[in-house]
C-alpha cells in the first residue's frame, strides 16, 4: 500500500507546480530547485515528477531520482540558464579530483589504489597529470589502464589524509571522428576482443528473464545499432536511477532486472549483458561525467560514472550511457563526447561483463579490530573550462 506524501512536502510540491507552469510560458525567468537531502546533499534543477514514492529533478536534460525518505526540504531561486558544449565543438578543461580519508583508530598502513586516466583514448589527449602527494608506485596495466598507488603510514585516530589528482584534458569529437574513418585500429577489432566483449557468463547466458527482455525489445529489429537502440530505450523508459552503494555496484545483473533500478554500474552492466546477448560487442568505460553549475566555466560531478560502447564494424565504438538516458534518451545514444571523461575501459577478459577494474580500494593494517567503517572516505570532482590566455 502506497504511503501518503508527508504534509509539508505536499505544500512544497503544488507550489512547484505552480512555478513549473511559469516558467514554461517564459524564455525569461528560469528557477532553481534545490532538493536538500537528510544526508547534507544539495542537488539543482527543475522538479519534472512527482509520485508518492519519489521525485524526478532535471538539469539540462540529465534527471536524477530522489525518494522522499530521502528527503529533507526544498528551496527555489533564480538563476541563469547554463548550455552544454555544442555536440562537434572542440573543448578543453583543468579535471581535479579530491579524496579525503579519516581513520576511527590508528592504523600502521593505509593504502589508497587507484586508476589513473589513460592516454590512448580517440579523440581525447589528457596531459599534465599530477598527483599530490606524489604516489608511492605507478603501475602500468597490460590492458593499458594505469594504477596508483598511495601509501600512508601511522595514521592517528581522527587524523585526515588527502589525495588530489588533477590532469588537462581535451575532447575533440571530429579529430574522433577522423581517426575511426581513417582506418584506425577502432575498426579493425581483432578476434580475441571480439569474443571478450560478446562474453556472457553461463548464468546470465541461460537465464530465461534476460533472454526474454532481449527477443521482446529486439523483436523485428536486424541491424545491431537498432538492437542497440532498443535495449537502450527499453531501459530508459523502464527503470529508475538510484545510487545508494556507490561505483562499486550494488546488486546482480538479473536483480537489477528484476528491481528495475541501480546505479550507474548496476544499469550499465545490464545493458552490456542484454547487448552481448543479442551479439553486440559492447565494453564497459569507466569515468566521470560532469553536470553544469551556474556559472558556464564551472562543472561538478559526486562520483565517478561507468557507462557502455557498442562496436559496429563500419563505425566503430559509439557511446551509449544506459542511465542518463532515463528521462533524455534521444542525447545520450550514440553522443559525441562532451562531459562525460573516459578514465578505463574493461579489457580483463577472464571476467565478462562488468570485470573493469572500478573505482578506487582502500586496504590498511592495524593493532585493533579494523572493519568496513573504520576509514571514512569522501571525493569531489571539479571540471572548469581553460580559457587560453588572449
């Protein structure tokens, strides 16, 4: 049985309403909503639904799912409207990561692994990556991702350690485009990769609800980038974004099916396995993408990001982001890049689907009993765009 809205947020919603209607008879007046979590959070947008159990906020055609438990209050305010890089626009920008750590109880060691960007990516040249404080190793992987590693040493209960990480990066979506059409090996896929990205556990293989989502959403379709298509859309207009175990990935491939929700790694595995199921060769990409602040130099992204490529032989890896394609499925099939920065791409081959070496782990050694919760961690990423000097 569906639980009535709380009274103070009913208020709160018919007054959007309102406002909703305001600004669609107006080019002039753009209001911010600002949903403030019970967590501290606070997330900018319009309101675009509202049901019982949650509500939908939108930014420049990326919605974010909040539920009302979620939820502490609402604000509104004026603000100048932000547009995003236009689709074939060359654009460069300063990337800095920050990541804090703060240990419960002393600890001899602690451990921070994580992978750095790769710089073999096309139409994408990052440059100038430094690390502060310098890592203690810089291991270069066979599958070409890069891993650092920072270690600390007798770590002081309440004491905090930092690590940012920052790199140049440019987005050239023609310069892309060049090198897939001229010949590049993008399009000359060797066997090996082949079977890699059509790879589908035997579990996931056999299972008769995926099989039965990929002949219902497939049906009648022949070419791969309209089967593509059509997983993409069916899990668009079906399922609702909910982040609450972070980049790591919450739950298996066929209970997020069943859910009909996850977090950015849950909903991209599934696209991945519905994609290889109906013989589409299609990886994983590891990395951030960022959402536009009032102020048009100035982006801002919570957390890492995983979405999907798909292969087609006469063009090559296009993106496909599964989940910010619920609520804007027409931009994120097939879209050039422009916010989201590829950092890795899954390449272990031992592992299927979902195998990328994600996000970053924390391992440490001390004298008393160590658990899950003893070192809090925290990041933020910040993108602004470089203005070159005049």
């Amino acid at each position: 049985m569906a639980r009535p809205i709380p009274a103070h947020l009913r208020v709160i919603f018919s007054i959007l309403f309102i406002h909703a209607a305001l600004v669609n008879l107006s080019v002039f007046n753009v209001f911010a909503d600002t949903v403030i979590l019970k967590s501290g959070k606070e997330y900018i947008g319009t309101i675009a639904d509202i049901t019982e159990k949650f509500i939908v906020l939108e930014r420049d055609g990326l919605t974010t799912t909040f539920y009302i438990d979620e939820i502490e209050r609402f604000q509104r305010a004026e603000i100048t409207q932000v547009s995003l890089p236009q689709a074939a626009q060359k654009i460069s920008y300063n990337v800095r990561k920050t990541f804090l750590f703060r240990s419960q109880i002393e600890l001899v060691t602690l451990q921070f692994i994580f992978p750095l960007s790769r710089i073999d990516i096309p139409g994408q040249t990052m440059v100038n990556i430094i690390a502060e404080p310098t890592a203690s190793a810089l291991i270069d992987r066979p599958d070409g991702n890069k891993v650092s590693i920072f270690h600390f040493s007798n770590v002081k209960p309440g004491e905090e350690r930092k690590i940012v990480i920052s790199y140049n990066v440019t987005i050239d979506p023609e310069k892309e485009k060049k090198d897939l059409l001229s010949g590049s090996s993008a399009l000359a896929l060797p066997e090996s990769q082949l079977k890699l990205y059509l790879s589908v556990e035997k579990s996931l293989r056999d299972r008769k609800d995926l099989n039965d989502v990929v002949q219902a959403a497939t049906k009648e379709k022949t070419l791969l980038k309209d089967k593509a298509r059509a997983i993409y859309d069916y899990i668009a207009d079906n399922f609702i974004y909910q982040n609450t175990k972070g980049l790591s990935g919450s739950q298996s491939v066929h209970m997020t099916l069943f859910n009909k929700t996850g977090n950015c790694v849950d909903l991209s595995r599934l696209f991945i396995t519905l994609a290889r199921l109906s013989d589409i060769p299609t990886r994983q990409v590891l990395g951030i993408v960022f959402q536009p602040q009032d102020d048009p130099r100035r982006y801002i992204a919570d957390s890492g990001h995983a979405w999907a490529e798909i292969y087609l032989p006469k063009e090559g890896w296009i993106a496909v982001d599964a989940t910010f394609g619920i609520g804007a499925k027409e931009k994120f099939f097939d879209f050039p890049y422009q916010i989201h920065i590829r950092e890795s791409y899954e390449e272990n081959i031992s592992q299927g689907p979902g195998s990328l070496y994600r996000g970053s782990s924390v391992e440490a050694s001390s004298m008393s009993q160590f658990s899950a919760g003893s070192v809090e961690q925290r990041a933020s990423y910040e993108m602004e765009l470089a203005i070159p000097d005049p």
